[in-house]
C-alpha cells in the first residue's frame, strides 16, 4: 500500500504522462497500434472469450491486440500501476484495484449494492459515473470503456457445515483477493478473509490452505473450484463487476474514428460477455450439484442487514460522496 505522500508523488506523474499524452498527434492509418491487455483470467473465461472474439477482431485494422491471461504477463493488482507507467495498454480491471487509488470506488465494492446485471449497467452509463471516470483519467491516466457483468458472487466452501447466517462463516478462512477493499468485504460476510492470489486458489482449496473462495459460478466451474470443494452458499453478496480499461495515453493516439470503433468494440465485447455470463448463471447451478456439490440459499436478509451495517460504519462510507447510494438505488 502506497504512503499518503508516494500515492501523490505517483499520482502527479501519471497525470503529467496522461497531459502529455493527450497532445500527441493521432497514429496514421498505416502505423497499427500495440494493444497488450494482461488480465486475471482464464482463456476460457468469458470475459476472455469476449475480449477474443469481439474486440480484437474489431480493431484489427488500425491495432495489433496481444491479449495475455492468468496474470501471465503483470501479477493481479499491479496492472494499473502497469498501465499508469506506461508499460502496459489494457487491463480487464475492478473496482477494488481502483479503490486502492480513488477510495470513492470503493461504494461499488460494497455488498448489495447493484441489485442485477440491468442495474450495473445502468449505473455505469448514468451521469453519476462521469466523475468517477474523470478521476480514473486524472489519477490514473486510465480510461474506463465499457463495464463487464462477472455474475453474482457467492461463497464456495470445502467445508460440510451448513450456512445459514453470518455468524456461521466466523472462523473460515476465505479466500479474497488481496486489497483492502475485498478483505472488507470477506470480513462483513462474517469470514476470516485470507489474501491470496488468484492462480493460487485451486491449490490452496486443495491443501486445506483456505477453506473456501468466492466468485461468481461460472468463475467458480471455469477453475473446477468444484472438484476441491464440497458446498455454494448463494449468497449473491456482490453483482461484480469489471472495467475494459485503457492507457489513456494510448488512447489519445488514436484518430476520432478509430476511438469510436474501439468504444463500440469494448461496448460489444461487454454485451457479449454479459449475454454468455447470464446464461451460463442459469445452468451451472445444477452442475455443480451433478458435480456432487451441496447448493442452498442462506438467510439472505441476514447477510444483506451485516453486510450494508458493516459499511455504513466503517471508513469507506466516509469518502463516498454524498448521496451517492440514493442516486444509485434510484436508477
């Protein structure tokens, strides 16, 4: 975690490199652009199936998109770092990782606040998020495209005792990735939330390292978290989100039209991905319980009521701009 006066120092240079790069002439037609995305997921992904099917073939002509998943090229958490340094294009990013720089972020990291797919995407395309994504630009020098529905997140544990409320996750050691925001999160659910990275997961179920995860379904059966584990709880605490995110310096490369197809791409990329996610929600339910898994909905109340406490209370609550939770509960 950045220090007060190395997150200003940080954040001053990048937005030195975002002014900088906004007055740099356009890429003429016959000079392609590199376009290296790193991301978290898997090529299976959905979010990866997206990405290859709709958004690269769609800049093809002015872009050379080099896709890299499985934090195979930048560790998970550092890839906006990697972007606001200029070694790096794209990323697939959340909110969390935003949090840890702009904490007004943090209101979409909270549990129960988006009710569905619809919601989100509403939210993102609302006035509200124009300040959030001006901020994203100036501290950053990232640019947010397009909002990426990942499914409702729900716990999925190698442990047998059933779960009813919060109180009956105390002492699990969940897994959530590693910002501050996520491990909130794990702790307003009533867990023991543990840090760890995402291509560690499988293995940690496994050993007994965690003794669970939590991510949407089709997250949870594309890593066949499902053969080390033994129960879902649906507790569809978060709707989750990602953000097709870009250099905001490579960016302001580009030509007026090669912007707007690249936003309409993203936009596709997104819907499609959306489509598939939803869909996938529908069946993958009785999968994992052909998989021999026991799935059951927990006192949802109960969690919602914690959970919304929890934040209230806490800190994040506190650089959240005023009214905000009333303009999002409105739309």
């Amino acid at each position: 975690m950045f220090t007060l006066f190395t997150r200003r120092k940080f954040c001053s240079a990048i937005a030195l490199t975002a002014l900088l790069g906004s007055v740099t002439a356009p890429a003429f037609a016959e000079d392609k652009i590199k376009l290296r995305l790193s991301a978290s997921s898997s090529q299976t992904d959905q979010r990866a199936v997206a990405m290859l099917e709709k958004f690269g073939p769609a800049v093809a002509e002015f872009a050379n998109f080099e896709a890299h998943w499985n934090s195979s090229l930048f560790k998970q958490g550092t890839e906006l770092e990697a972007i606001a340094r200029g070694n790096l294009e794209m990323s697939i990013t959340s909110a969390q990782n935003l949090a840890v720089f702009i904490p007004e972020f943090s209101v979409f990291t909270a549990g129960y606040v988006h009710r569905d797919a619809v919601h989100q995407m509403a939210v993102f395309n609302a006035p509200l998020m124009d300040t959030y994504k001006q901020k994203a630009e100036d501290t950053l020098g990232v640019k947010l495209l397009s909002v990426m529905y990942l499914g409702r997140r729900q716990v999925n544990l190698r442990t047998e005792d059933k779960v009813e409320t919060p109180a009956d996750l105390a002492g699990i050691n969940l897994r959530m990735p590693g910002t501050d925001s996520w491990l909130f999160l794990g702790k307003a659910l009533g867990a023991s939330p543990t840090p760890m990275a995402f291509s560690e997961v499988y293995t940690g179920l496994q050993t007994g390292a965690i003794d669970g995860q939590d991510n949407p379904l089709p997250t949870m059966v594309d890593k066949k978290f499902y053969e080390v584990t033994k129960q879902v709880v649906l507790t569809s605490h978060l709707v989750d989100l990602n953000y097709i995110a870009i250099s905001l310096n490579t960016w302001n490369k580009l030509s007026a039209e090669q912007q707007n197809t690249l936003q309409q791409a993203a936009d596709d990329a997104a819907e499609f991905g959306r489509k598939n996610q939803l869909a996938q929600e529908v069946s993958l339910v009785d999968f994992v319980k052909g998989k021999g898994l026991k799935v059951y909905e927990p006192n949802l109340q109960a969690f919602r009521e914690q959970v919304q406490n929890m934040y209230l209370n806490s800190d994040y609550a506190k650089t959240w701009p005023k009214g905000i939770l009333d303009k999002i509960n409105a739309l």
